[in-house]
C-alpha cells in the first residue's frame, strides 16, 4: 500500500514553516492520542502515522531530502522486498550492511553509480564512496532517532475532592497528598495546597500547573486537575449561583402577612411576607446568593414559600374556616378555562 504524503497527513502545505508544522503535528497528536482514545484502534493507527509524519517534517536536514526524494529519501520503504521507488520513477536494488533499521548502511545502487563516475574510481574515491554511504546513513537513521529522544510534555492527570456546600460557596484551601514518579522511575510523596475560589461549582476543574506525570525523556511534566464534587446541603439548594429554600408559612399567615427570620449564606435575615401571598411565590434577596467568579458578582436568594394547613382540625376551627370560606365567597378557579369547558 503507497505511503500517503507527510505534507497532507499532517494537513498543511509544502511551504509550510517550522511554527506551522509544529502546531499541526500537535493538534492532531492530541486528537488521536492512545490515551484519549482507548477502544478506537483506528486512532493509534493515525496517531503513529502523525508521529512519522513529524519525524521527517519536524528535522530540516529529513524534510529536504524528502522534498527532493520522496518517501524514497528519507528510507520509508513503499513495497516488500529489497526493491524500493528511487528518484527516477523506476525501481532501484538496495543492499544492508546490517539488519534493517537505523545503524545500518544502505547501499543504492544507483548513488554507487554516480559515485563511481565522478571519482573516477581512484584517487581516492573510494573514501569518497564511503563517505557519501555514511551520510546517506546518518540522513536515514539519525533524525529519526533524535526525533523519537526529544523531550516531550508529561501527562495530565485528575484527583477528585470533595467539598462542603459552604466550602464551595466561601471558597477554602485543601492540602493534597500526592504519590509522585520522578524521570527516573523513582516515587515519592508530596502535599501540595491547593486554593478553591468562592464559587467553585459541582464538577469543576481547577488547574494547578506541573503536577502532573512526568515525562520519561525529561520533558516538562503534565499539569494536575482537582475535579471538585460538592455535597448537598441540608436546606439550600443551588443553581448556578442563586440559592433557593423552602419555607413553608401557615394559610393565616398567607392571608394576613407575617415576618420570618431565614437562614441564608451570610447568616440570619428578616424576611416580610406580604398579606396574600401565594404558596410557590418566590421572593427575591437580591445579592444574597453565591460568587460568579466570571462576573465578579453575587447570584440571588429565593424564598419559595409553601403554604402548609394543619395535618389536622378541631370542629371549632372547621368551623370558623367555613364561616370565612362563605363570606369571602372566592374561588381560585373561577377564571380558569377547563373550570367552564364542560358547562
């Protein structure tokens, strides 16, 4: 099967400078990374063929061979067999010095010839010969080999934390205990503090940089996430940044207004429910709610009140209540549309 072009594997242009080959290669390393992509086999395949890709356009001295010779120039073998495209279009012979892979010398055939014609085949050509062989070697073996030892960035990992719901409202500073493996293989352990800023919400990641795994060939190691998980509250319920709680309020207190002291983030407030109010009626505290640490500002309290009658009634109470029923003569459905649809 015929290589397929590094230039349109790694999707940019044959003019292409280094900075633009660099940020391709890295794009599509990321997409089709071994890690991000476990049960798609057909990734690893594209991440390998990223990989050899950037081997040769990533080195100037592999990349110009490539450009004068094709696959042919940078030792990519097309077919099996010791019979390979050369530079004219047919095919060329080549020998090993070695098993194949870097280290051995390549001898072609049709750069023997070559040779042999401009040196005459004396006065030292043959040294000449050998040279070009080495070059021809270290062309086809080198760069690659130094390419595959470049330090690159360690892993990201994740550590889960739990919160409490006023951690996570107030913000807090957590220690940390990590288990650590150095370059070398070597581990050990290390507490780190980590500061959750007032706001932090359910799931969210907090980036704390080089804490992550490091690289085997000495790069830079990966940066750490700390996913946070929050714990329910008792009472308040939090959306976004607004906080919600039930308070439930009698049907005379519903009727006639009342003042309830209420528990919010900040402490107690006195809260006044206006005479008539309705059970499911939300009243607003402005400001009263939790930190955006996007916008810099404060979400709001609802007070959702439930109006809740008694579990049970004397017959004096029974009867006053259908004494104030009669006089006040209202009823709630009386506008409604499916109220008069069967009439």
């Amino acid at each position: 099967m015929a290589k397929r072009d590094y230039y349109d594997i790694l999707g940019v242009k044959r003019g292409a400078d280094d900075a633009e080959i660099r940020k391709a290669y890295r794009k599509l390393a990321k997409r089709y990374h071994p890690d991000r992509n476990r049960d798609d086999k057909s990734a690893e395949a594209k991440f390998k063929e990223v990989q050899e890709a950037y081997d040769v356009l990533g080195d100037k001295e592999r990349r110009r061979q490539y450009d004068r010779f094709g696959h042919a120039g940078v030792g990519a073998e097309g077919g099996a067999g010791p019979y390979r495209s050369g530079p004219g279009g047919g095919y060329t012979q080549t020998w090993s010095s070695g098993p194949g892979g870097p280290g051995g010398i390549e001898f072609d055939l049709g750069d023997l010839e070559e040779a042999l014609r401009g040196s005459g085949f004396g006065g030292g050509g043959i040294g000449g010969i050998f040279e070009r062989f080495a070059r021809q070697r270290d062309v086809r073996a080198g760069p690659r080999h130094r390419a595959r030892s470049t330090p690159q960035r360690g892993q990201d990992v994740e550590h889960e934390v739990t919160l409490s719901f006023e951690q996570a409202v107030h913000g807090t500073t957590l220690e940390v205990d990590l288990s650590r493996t150095n370059a070398r293989g070597a581990g050990g352990k290390e507490t780190i503090r980590v500061r959750v800023p007032a706001g932090v919400e359910h799931g969210q990641r907090i980036r704390v940089r080089g804490k992550g795994l490091a690289d085997p060939g000495g790069g830079k190691p990966g940066d750490m996430y700390i996913v946070c998980r929050i714990s329910p509250h008792a009472y308040f319920t939090r959306i976004g940044s607004d906080i919600y709680l039930d308070v439930p309020i009698t049907i005379t207190e519903a009727c006639l207004g009342t003042k309830v002291k209420l528990p919010t983030i900040d402490g107690t407030t006195l809260v006044t429910i206006p005479p008539g109010t309705a059970s499911g009626r939300k009243l607003r505290l402005k400001g009263k709610g939790v930190m955006n640490a996007k916008t810099g500002q404060r979400g709001d309290h609802y007070a959702v009140i439930r109006i809740v009658p008694p579990p049970e009634v004397t017959d004096r109470q029974r009867s006053l209540l259908a004494e104030f029923d009669g006089e006040s003569g209202f009823n709630p459905r009386a506008s409604l549309a499916w109220q008069t649809a069967g009439d």
